[in-house]
C-alpha cells in the first residue's frame, strides 16, 4: 500500500487559471469549422462562433485563449484581417496545408470569441516578417481609446471602445519558423519591439493593468537559449515561453493516435514526465538572474503530437485523443501545479480538431475528448493555493528505456477551505491501493470522480461518450485518513472538506 500525504498547512504557491489555458491557431480546422463557421451558417452560432463549442468550453473553464499562433503568427498581417469581409486579403495558408487563408477571422472575431468565452486574451504579434511599425499599430488600434489613426480606423469598423490585451507574445518560436535567429540576435530584437509594445492610458477603466510581456524562450531542453535571452532581455520581459511536445519516438516517426502497443505507453509516459526535468532546470537558469521570480515561465505550446489521422490533410494536424492522451494530460498539470511558483501560465495546442485538442466537430456535430474531461476534472485548482502533497511511488515499465514512476499527483486549497486532489496511475495492469493521511484535518465530507478506460479508448461522433468521467466510490475516510484504491490507466480527482 503506498503512502499519500497532504499537509493543507504548508501553502506553497497560488495556481494561477492560466495554468489552464488554451492555444488556437489558424491551423487546419481549428479557427474555421471548429471555433468559428461563420454568421450564415446552419450551424447554431452567435456572432458565427459555434454555440456547442463556446457552451463546452465555458464548462470546462477556459481561462485564457493565445491566438493567432504558432508558425502562422509570424506571417499573419493584422490588417489582413479587418474590415468588411467581402474584402479582406485572401492568402495562401504556407505553414498548414496550403489552403486559402480568407481571414473572415480576425482582430474583432477573436475577441468577440474571448468575450463570450469570458477568457483573458493572449495575442502573438509577427517578428519574423513583420516590422516594429505593425506590431505598435496593432496594439494602438486594439487598447487605444483615444485621438490616433488606428484608434479612428477600429471605430471605422464599427468598435468605438478599445479592447483590453492582457498577455502579448512578441514573436514565436523564432529560432525556427519565426526567423531562424539565434538567441542573441532575438533577445536584442524582443528589447526593440517590446519598446512599442506601449500601454495607453484609458479613462473609462483607469485600473486597467499593463500588458503582459512575454519573449520567445526555448524549445524543449535549449538551455543555451534561456540563458542567452534571460541574460540580454530578461529586465524588459514579464514572461518566457517554452515549448514541449510530447512525441513517443522522433519528429519523422511519431506514431499513431489510437494504434499503439505498451511498450509505447510506456515511452509516451516518460516524454510527457520529461517536462518535469525541463521546468526544473530552465528555472533554475531563470532563478539565477531573476531570483525574485518575477518573470513567469510560459509553457505555451505543449500537449502529444503523432501522426495525423489517415485520410485527412497532413498540414491539418487532425489527431484522435485517447486514455493516452488524458494521461498525458493529468501528468503535466500536475507537474505544472507543482511549480507554480515559476509556471503561471500554460497553453496546450491545440483548442479543437488539431493535435492534442479538447473538442473535436465534424460538420454540425461534436464531441469532447477525453483529454477535455480532465481539464474540466482539474478546473478547481485554478487559482487555488499548491499545498504540500507526496505519494509513495515505484518504477514501473516494459524496459530500461521506458521506466516511469507509477504515480502523479497534486493538491490544493481553495479560498473556501475545499481541498482537491488530483493523482495519475500511468500503470496499464496494476491497481495501487491508497493510504493516504490529511495532516492535522479531520475530513467531513469527500466526493471523487474517475476517468478510465483501456489504454487506446477514444470518443467518435457515434459514440462520443465511450471515455466519459464517473463518480468514484471505492475509498473510505475516518479522521485524518483517505484510504482508496486507484484502478490503472486512471486519473481520479477527490474534493475534501473539513
């Protein structure tokens, strides 16, 4: 029986919502068909944002949305995508599957999506082909409430009042597809641009916080990267990106979805811990010059990639999600919830219909995967208090190579007192019986639910609840004690209160 202790009096750091945040990207059918079908269409809409999607994605508690990229971000052209629609600049999508970009989604869509979401906004503006001029319009013609040229064309399209940007990426992975630069080179072209990045004053909401500056960090163990930038730019910014995709091999063989066998369960589990080791030590190269902890790390491209489904476009990034990929899930934000202290927000690509997504549409119909149901199991530890937590864990796995431990969880305290309580059991055949111990509390009420299947389960529009969470009943609590047992290839959430 393992051990599992949770001290609620030992607080660690506040989780911040945005941990739990989300990444569309003009990519395949994410914005269109996914997110937005237009104001015509037959498909219930509001203002051409797809009823179903938004209902879902206010259920499960979406924080905050990054948009319009990725690779697309640093060729995307603002202007491209305002006015009347009827005459928007068509393009060539070059990034994602050479199809035609007609941007009838643009500045005012996203936002008009963000409001009825009720999500903070969090735009990527183009460093790689744009130029210092565009990126300060764009954010004069989004915040500026004032007498300018930008402020007079947004009211031109029909929005007199600014909108409010909370979070702005100055360029995207720009030591690949946004430029090819080197660290250097970026940390002193994040300084220039960042300087036109301006917060203007507005009457109407004078406590309006500044925006939110976040500099292209490294991808996955870059640490040259980090180090390079944090030591040039780190004074200027307010966040660093990373980013982490969970593959099971390499980039020209990642696999498929829904046909794997364990030893590749194994191997997906370990790539998905190794963000622990990432968090680790590119925090300890951002503690080095910000030992304050004053710029956050922004994990905002993360999640499992494999091979795109059989049939569709290979630009389009359209993958099924699996018990697998809920595993995944459950694992990284429970890593992210551990370092909190450093990790203030998260975006995991992408939203709906491309790689590791929450909602997947075909046509009027839609279906939320299982990697959805736990975001929505663990939407209680947003903005709730880490406390301290450890279980008991042992090694298991099919060979040297893909040995994991066999446990994750995290916990925390809500303004209210209410504790919660995530765990992950990574193994495929073992059930591991619980001992676990509140210290210094006595539990007067707990509920729990499960979200289980076999390793390859997945949702289809014909069955679009074959992974769905249930109520958990097998554990028992007396005092201070929680005793249960967690079934494998299982993630469980337990709700205590005292």
């Amino acid at each position: 029986m393992a051990k599992l202790y949770v001290n609620p009096n030992i607080k660690r750091s506040k989780i911040n919502k945005e941990i739990y945040g989300h990444f569309s990207e003009h990519l395949g059918r994410c914005i269109y068909e996914g997110l937005y079908v237009g104001e015509n269409s037959d498909i219930p809409n509001t203002n051409g944002m797809r009823n179903d999607v938004v209902a879902a994605l206010k259920e499960m508690g979406l924080p905050v949305l990054r948009w319009p990229g990725g690779c697309f971000a640093d060729e995307y052209h603002w202007q491209d995508g305002i006015g009347p629609k009827e005459s928007r600049k068509k393009i060539i999508n070059t990034h994602w599957g050479g199809v035609v970009e007609d941007n009838s989604f643009g500045t005012h869509e996203y936002m008009e999506l963000c409001r009825q979401l009720g999500c903070e906004t969090y735009i990527n503006g183009n460093v790689g082909s744009g130029s210092v001029r565009e990126m300060s319009e764009w954010v004069e013609y989004m915040t500026f409430n004032g007498v300018s040229p930008m402020a007079q064309l947004r009211k031109e399209n029909e929005h007199a009042d600014s909108y409010e940007i909370n979070y702005f990426g100055v360029g995207n992975e720009n030591w690949g597809c946004g430029g090819n630069m080197t660290p250097e080179y970026y940390a002193n072209e994040f300084r220039r641009y960042e300087t036109y990045v301006r917060n203007y004053p507005n009457p109407d909401n004078p406590d309006r916080k500044p925006i939110f500056k976040v500099a292209c960090g490294p991808n996955s163990s870059d640490y040259n990267w980090t180090e390079t930038v944090v030591k040039n730019a780190g004074p200027y910014m307010d966040g660093l990106s990373l980013h982490h995709y969970t593959i099971p091999h390499n980039w020209s063989h990642k696999g498929s979805a829904t046909q794997f066998t364990d030893a590749e369960w194994y191997l997906t589990m370990k790539h998905a811990i190794y963000m622990e080791e990432l968090l680790h030590i590119h925090g300890a190269i951002l503690d080095r010059y910000d030992p304050s902890k004053r710029i956050a790390l922004i994990v905002d491209e993360w999640g499992t990639w494999f091979d795109c489904e059989p049939g569709t476009n290979p630009g389009f990034l359209y993958q099924q999600n699996t018990m697998r990929d809920a595993l995944v899930a459950g694992i990284t934000l429970n890593i992210f919830n551990k370092h909190s202290d450093r990790v203030r927000m998260a975006n995991i690509a992408q939203l709906v219909n491309v790689l590791q997504a929450v909602i997947l549409t075909e046509g009027e119909k839609m279906l939320l995967t299982p990697t959805y149901h736990v975001f929505h199991m663990y939407k209680d530890h947003q903005d709730a208090t880490l406390v301290d937590s450890y279980v008991e864990t042992k090694e298991i796995g099919l060979e040297e190579e893909n040995m994991v431990p066999n446990l994750y969880e995290s916990a925390s305290i809500a303004v209210d007192g209410t504790l919660t309580l995530t765990m992950t059991n990574l193994s495929l055949e073992e059930s591991t019986p619980i001992d676990g111990q509140i210290i210094d509390k006595d539990i007067k009420a707990c509920t729990a639910t499960i979200l289980t299947n076999e390793m390859d389960a997945y949702n289809t529009f014909d069955a679009p609840t074959v992974v769905a969470p249930i109520a958990f009943t097998d554990f028992t609590f007396t005092g201070s004690k929680l005793t249960f047992t967690i079934p494998p290839c299982s993630v469980v959430k337990f709700t205590v209160t005292f």
